[in-house]
C-alpha cells in the first residue's frame, strides 16, 4: 500500500512570521488555526510546524527548553490540541519540528549537568577536559568559533554543534535516547501527522575523533527511534541531512530498513557558493548545475525502495524566486516555473510560507537590520578577518536566513495583516503588490498555479509512480523531462534563464497541463521559450 506521504504537499510554516493574534507582533498557534481555510484552500495535506516549545529564542525555537511545554509567545498546550484537532477537521496532518541533537542550555537537563560533574544528567551532555589549558580538539561550531565552551563552574568543556546556548546531547547514553523516545510518543498520542528532525545526521557524531555527520552509530540510532516511537505509526518522518548523498538518502529511506520516510538533502541548494567554502561566498547561479544536481537525485535514488523531498525554499534558506528568478520583471512567471519544474519531479514536495504567491528576498543596508544569529555571527567574524561592510552586507542580502522570515504578507493593511502591532521582524515594502488577498482574486497568479500543481499530484499517480527521463538533448539553461506510467506520458519544460531559449522535440503534443506564460505557442515541438517559460503537457 503506497504510504499517504508520497502523494502529499507539505506546507511549511513558520510560527513567529505566519500570523498573530493578539497585536504583540509575534505569530501564534491562535494565528494559524484562523488561516486553516486558506491552506484547506491551496489543497496541501500536511502543516510542517516549525518549533513552538519552550524557549529562550537564541537560535528562534531550534534551542527547546521543554519538549513538552508550548511557549507562551505562542499560545498554550490547549491552543495545540485545538490546532491538532481543527487541522484534522481539514484532512491536514501536523508534523513537528523536533531537535534532538542539542537542547536549550536552559532546559532542566542541561541546569542539572552543568551543576556538578557528580549529577545524573552529567552524561545527557558532552563533556571534555581542555586540552593544554585550551579546547578538546578543532571541531568548530555551524555559528562560528569553537564548537567547545568552557564551563568554570566544573573546569570541562562543552559541546555545541550551534550556539553556546545549544549543547548537543550525548546520544551514546541509553537514558538519553530512552528520554527521547519518551518525549516523541508524548506527541504521537496527541495525534500528530509525524516529526521533521532537525540536523538528524549529527546524533550519531564522534566528537573525539571529529566526526560530525553520519557517525557510526547513527542508523543503528534511527533504528531504535523507529521501533520505540513512530514506526507502528502511520506517521511521515523527515530528516535534515545536509551531508546526505543518495546512496546515504536510501539507507535512511528504505522501508525495509526502519528508519525514516524520506530526508532534506542540500545538494542543489550549494550550487552558488564556492566550493570547498561557506555558503557566504557566493558564486554565479549556472542553470546546467542544477539540471545534473535535481538529475541526479532522481536517477540514483531507487524510488521503489526509497524516496526523497523536494523543495526551493524553508526557513533556513532564501527565497527561490530572488536567489535564481528574478523577483522584479519576471516575478511571477519565474515563481510559476520554479514550481512546474520542482512539483513534476519524483518525490514529496514542499511549499515554505509565502512561497505560494511569489513572496521575495528583503534586503537590507546595515547589520543593525538584522535579526538572524548566525548572519550577525558571520558579520563579526568577516569584519575582524578584513572583509568589507559591503561584500558581507552582499552576502547575507542573498544568503541570510532573515529572507524567508519576514511575516507572511496576507493582505494590503498595515503590516501586510500579519499583526495590528509592530512585527518582530520588518515586512517586505512590497506587500502592497505581492499578498494572499490580490493572489487568490487573480485566476493567474502564482496561487493559481500551487492549486493546480497540487490537484493534477492528488489526481495524477504518474507524477507519484511514473519514471523519470531526462531530455539530453536541450540546451543548458533548460530542462526536459519524461514522466511515464504505463501507456500514460507527460513532457515537463522549464526555461531556467531570463533569455529566449530553443526547444525541440519529437513528442507530440495531445494536451497542456500547466504553462505560465499568457498565450502557448502553435508549435512546442520546435518552440522559442520565452524567459522563464515552463509548461507540463501529455504526449502521445
């Protein structure tokens, strides 16, 4: 029996930015429930939630305090259950957002084993003595500096893959993970869709010999996490791997093996950096490395026996429509192609807040705009080493986690109706232009074409079953496709650059599905593809 999460849409939202209910400039739980129509509206089928656990807010939520505890910006236990509930009402799973690589130096765990090398939650965490007055080894932290902190009170070090105020768990101790598993199925039986695990890859780390991904216990790890908790379940699990290749996506994803549903790989989300460098330093956009990144993954992956995400944009990432569109002339047409080109592919797809109608990169002039922790980190780190003001400013404009975190732009009132108060964090000036309200009385809008994507999945089995084949033979700024399934064929086309591109092909055209320009041409068997230009059609 196929599993329900591979003709699903996952729609992402991101509390703090989706929709506030009470003026204090902060999304919440009471928020979300009120916009439960508009996302039954676009069709999807499962809410990936991130974090609304107790917390001090140091890396936004991704630092939990108490795993079992709503924080109060947010609402109540009693606002989630309601929330689980009138989501179910919809036929929309909730799947959490839950980090059990590290927890908030905050949480009770954490208090208790900094207290004395003698507690019982001493081994929760890793703990070093320095070495020669200095750190354990080199291993350095995703937001800068030293992955160790030193820690007076009991003369050790600790680890922290992220912040200071993240130590990371010590999953080689049983009573943690059993603490884990314990915290996980608290969830389950309040009736969650599943869980999306933050940074998964890093449970299984081996600080002592600097191994950070894809240590040697973690599937052995993941194995027993399926046993004790979500995999007697009908639950969908994901898995943010940012190290993943396919050969390591199909461990993780093959039924057979008991793991997860399905993992995050960043292959294609690295492309415009350098390579062998941080994703800061920025490189040209080329349209033919990402055609070999999404070909890959499609031919590598045995989808029989595994499977795989899809998806632009998250929380963590820039918008898709500024990084490699272009977000003024051809705004709409190239939000429309990112998604025909992405949502025809094999694979669950994931839509990220705002990226259903077309929502756009903000950028800013000065640090002091800046509310993202590891962008601000960065800024420091580069301004001692010599950078200029300008060039980092550059960077975090393209790259800065800030984009995707501007509040949801719902309607033409003050702050985009995301808040009667002043936001938490600034709204695009271009809401006026670009928010739920004109894009769901605009027949071609880019919410127009979400609806129709998700429809022809939930309609279609070739876009979930079908085989993949690419077109070899196009030019490098565009991609081609086959999805077949059976007698039934479809040709996906998208036009990755904003030039005229030529296209030709042998299939014949018996009908257009999906296209994102106004008029079709006569002939797209032999078609000059206007900028941006991307359409699905059945062929014969």
């Amino acid at each position: 029996m196929q599993p329900w999460w591979q003709s699903a849409v996952i729609y992402q939202i991101y509390p703090k930015s989706f929709q506030d209910s009470n003026g204090d400039g902060v999304g919440d739980i009471p928020g979300i429930i009120s916009r439960l129509d508009y996302l039954q509206q676009l069709g999807i089928d499962a809410i990936w939630l991130s974090p609304v656990y107790q917390s001090p807010g140091e890396d936004n939520g991704y630092d939990i305090a108490n795993y079992e505890a709503i924080d109060p910006q947010f609402g109540t236990m009693a606002d989630m259950d309601q929330f689980i509930s009138e989501a179910r009402k919809r036929h929309i799973r909730i799947v959490m957002d839950l980090v059990v690589n590290h927890t908030s130096d905050q949480h009770e765990w954490f208090l208790s084993s900094r207290s004395s090398r003698d507690s019982p939650y001493r081994d929760f965490y890793i703990w070093r003595d320095p070495v020669d007055g200095h750190e354990p080894n080199q291993l350095t932290s995703t937001f800068s500096g030293s992955a160790w902190q030193f820690d007076k009170k009991t003369g050790q070090y600790y680890l922290h893959f992220f912040g200071p105020g993240q130590p990371d768990l010590n999953w080689s101790n049983p009573q943690v993970r059993n603490a884990i598993y314990q915290m996980m199925n608290f969830w389950i039986d309040k009736g969650i869709g599943g869980f999306r695990m933050d940074v998964i890859d890093l449970i299984g780390k081996d600080p002592d010999l600097e191994i950070r991904e894809n240590g040697p216990s973690l599937h052995q790890y993941l194995k027993e996490m399926h046993g004790k908790t979500f995999g007697p379940h009908d639950l969908m699990t994901v898995g943010e791997t940012w190290g993943a290749t396919p050969k390591i996506a199909q461990q993780y994803s093959d039924p057979r093996r008991e793991e997860l549903s399905m993992v995050f790989q960043f292959e294609a989300m690295q492309i415009d950096q350098q390579p062998g460098k941080e994703k800061w330093d920025l490189r040209k956009f080329r349209p033919v490395e990402l055609k070999q990144v999404l070909t890959k993954w499609q031919e590598q992956l045995d989808y029989a026996h595994g499977w795989n995400s899809l998806f632009w944009n998250n929380h963590d990432l820039p918008r898709i429509v500024s990084r490699w569109g272009d977000d003024q002339k051809y705004r709409v047409r190239s939000a429309k192609m990112f998604a025909i080109l992405l949502h025809l592919l094999r694979g669950t797809p994931y839509i990220y807040q705002g990226e259903e109608i077309g929502m756009t990169n903000y950028p800013i002039s000065s640090i002091d705009e800046v509310n993202d922790v590891e962008s601000v980190n960065m800024y420091r780190e580069r301004i001692a080493s010599g950078y200029s003001k300008a060039e980092i400013i550059q960077s975090i404009n393209v790259k800065g986690r800030d984009n995707a975190r501007t509040p949801m732009q719902w309607n033409e009132s003050a702050y985009a109706g995301f808040s009667a108060g002043k936001p938490w964090l600034h709204v695009n000036n271009n809401f006026h232009a670009i928010n739920v309200a004109a894009a769901r009385a605009d027949s071609n809008s880019v919410f127009s074409t979400y609806q129709q994507l998700i429809r022809l999945r939930h309609n279609n089995p070739i876009v979930v079953k079908g085989s993949f084949d690419l077109i070899n033979h196009t030019v490098p700024e565009v991609m081609a496709y086959h999805r077949v399934l059976g007698d039934e064929r479809w040709l996906v086309v998208a036009n990755l650059s904003g030039h005229k591109q030529f296209f030709k092909t042998e299939d014949q055209i018996k009908k257009v599905l999906l296209n994102n320009i106004d008029t079709i041409p006569d002939d797209l068997q032999n078609a000059e593809l206007a900028p941006y230009q991307a359409f699905a059609a059945i062929i014969v």
